[in-house]
C-alpha cells in the first residue's frame, strides 16, 4: 500500500480553490465534510468520513474574515482530535495575525505567539506555511513548522520573461524588507535598492532611494499586499528617479480598502502574487497570479513520505 492511502487532505472555506488544486497535486481527494454557521455566527464543522488513525492535513488561509477562518480551523482541528486522527498537519498557505511577531511598544499583544499557543493547544502535530510575514514565528511553535518561500517561484517567473541582469533592478520599499529583495536578486543577477524615509514610514513623508534605479527596470518586492499604499508611493519614486519601467510582486494579496483603485492609478505594468488568499475585493487590472500549489503539494508528500522539504527552497535557473 502506498504511504498516501493513510492520508486525508480536507478544506474549510477560505480558499478552496488552492485547496483543489494542492489535491490534484498530491493525488488525494479533498475529503467530505459540512461547515456552517448557526444564525448568531457559531461554526460548526462535521466530518463526514472517517479519520481514525489517518494523518490528517487541513488547509485554510487564516484571511479575511480573519477571525471567523482561524475559529473555524481551531474547530476542525479539535473535531479531528475527538475523531482520533494519528496526525493533524495544519496548511497555512496564507497566516494571518503573523505580523505582530514583536512589542513595538508598551502594553501591545504578541498574537503572532498567541495563535500559535491555540493551534498548538487545540492539537495541532505539525504546521506548514507560505512565507511567513518573519522567518522567526516559526519559533513561537512547540511543533514542527515547515515555512516555504515564495522568491523562487517569482524567480522563474521573472526569468522566463526575461527580466533579468543588470537591466533590472529589484527594490525593497521599506529597509524591513531587504533580505526578501537581496534574495531575489540574487536569481535574477541584478542590483537591489532600498526605499527609506526620513521619519517612520507610517507618515510616508518624502522617500529617498538607497541605490541606482535610473535606467531600469525596477521590481518592487514585498511579502503582504495589503491596501496597495505601499506599492503606489514606491512605484512615484522610483518613477521619478528614473526607472523605466516598474513591476511589483507579492506573496500575499489581499487587496483591502480600495487596493485596487490605488494600485490601478499607478505605472505598475504587472502585479505579481501567488494564490495563497482568495479575496473578495476586486483586484488590479494588471494583477497576474502565480499558484503555489504545486509547491505546498510537493511539501505535504514530502513530509507524509519522511523525505527532507529542503530541495523546495530552491530555484535552478539553469533547469
């Protein structure tokens, strides 16, 4: 028997999409279950097969609404628990609350660490994730974590089209975020820059560029696309220092408050983003999707067949 017929893939309602095709994937079909809400907003999950004894994988972006998708999985974890499930691996192809990772200043939570404290507690063996919003919330787990990149899809991405060399010039639009952009320049062989700003960035007072960006083509880089603000005012100044032409990548798109009307009123020629977060909002005309299925499939067969997840980390451009 292969090692898979002990495997059940489920999904709950955020992104069944992505769900369906990380199934396709790995081979499995989505198993059978009910996901309601009772008239006051109460969930309740029923499973509707068996899973005793399977190990169990459970997909759900924790996205907005935020709190309704991370109750529904706490649900479902503990129903799988109460099913007597040998494991329960959590897929997280979007986490959400993974931003307040730190105290930024007195009297803030740290949900980062207290979504994990619920998982954990509600009897979760193993969780695997897209690109965390920091590498360092793995370590607010007591469990095995498995966080992958996105960089290397967008890598071959870029590279099939070209877009690659000192032509190109890969920018951070805030310092927080230059380890991501060094380490797609690095596929690409291209020169990073930074966007900082004389005070604190939530003012977006005028911004200066750390680096050449004149006579290039610049690829804005960030790991959350949220309201778009940050994109629109990087993509005025490296336009007004001289870029020609401006793309920007995201691995998570959410697309909220107006996004894509601040989004369209730029020069941006292409909106990068995988298809880790099924918005409702309506997005960039320009928007292209990546899917990140293929790669959280291979991940889960991976870690079901005891195989190191290592080998996903990378891109070899010259495959």
């Amino acid at each position: 028997m292969s090692d898979r017929n002990n495997m059940k893939l489920f999904t709950l309602n955020s992104n069944p999409e992505i769900a369906q095709k990380i199934a396709d994937t790995v081979g499995v079909p989505l198993g059978k279950l009910s996901s309601r809400q009772f008239s006051d907003g109460e969930i309740q999950v029923n499973i509707e097969e068996s899973v005793r004894g399977y190990d169990v994988y459970i997909i759900q972006s924790t996205s907005y609404p935020v709190s309704n998708h991370l109750m529904e999985l706490l649900i479902m974890v503990d129903a799988c628990v109460r099913a007597s499930a040998h494991s329960i691996n959590v897929v997280l192809p979007y986490f959400g609350y993974a931003r307040q990772d730190r105290i930024a200043s007195s009297r803030e939570p740290l949900t980062a660490k207290l979504v994990a404290n619920m998982l954990v507690k509600a009897g979760v063996s193993r969780v695997l994730t897209l690109d965390l919003h920091a590498v360092q919330v793995q370590g607010f787990f007591d469990i095995p974590v498995d966080n992958l990149y996105t960089v290397p899809l967008f890598a071959k991405h870029y590279c099939d089209k070209g877009l690659l060399g000192s032509d190109v010039v890969v920018v951070s639009p805030k310092n927080s975020g230059v380890k991501r952009a060094r380490s797609l320049a690095e596929y690409l062989d291209a020169p990073i820059a930074i966007i900082d700003y004389a005070q604190d960035d939530s003012d977006r007072n005028e911004g200066y560029i750390i680096g050449d960006v004149e006579g290039k083509k610049a690829i804005l880089i960030d790991d959350i696309l949220n309201t778009g603000r940050t994109f629109s005012e990087a993509a005025k100044i490296v336009e007004r220092e001289g870029a020609t032409e401006i793309y920007a990548v995201s691995s998570h798109g959410l697309f909220v408050e107006g996004a894509a009307d601040l989004l369209d009123a730029t020069n941006i020629k292409e909106i990068l983003v995988t298809d880790s977060v099924a918005t409702k909002e309506r997005t960039p005309e320009n928007v292209c999707y990546i899917t990140a299925s293929e790669l959280i499939g291979d991940a889960i067969v991976r870690i079901h067949e005891r195989k190191p997840v290592s080998p996903l980390f990378a891109y070899n451009k010259k495959k």
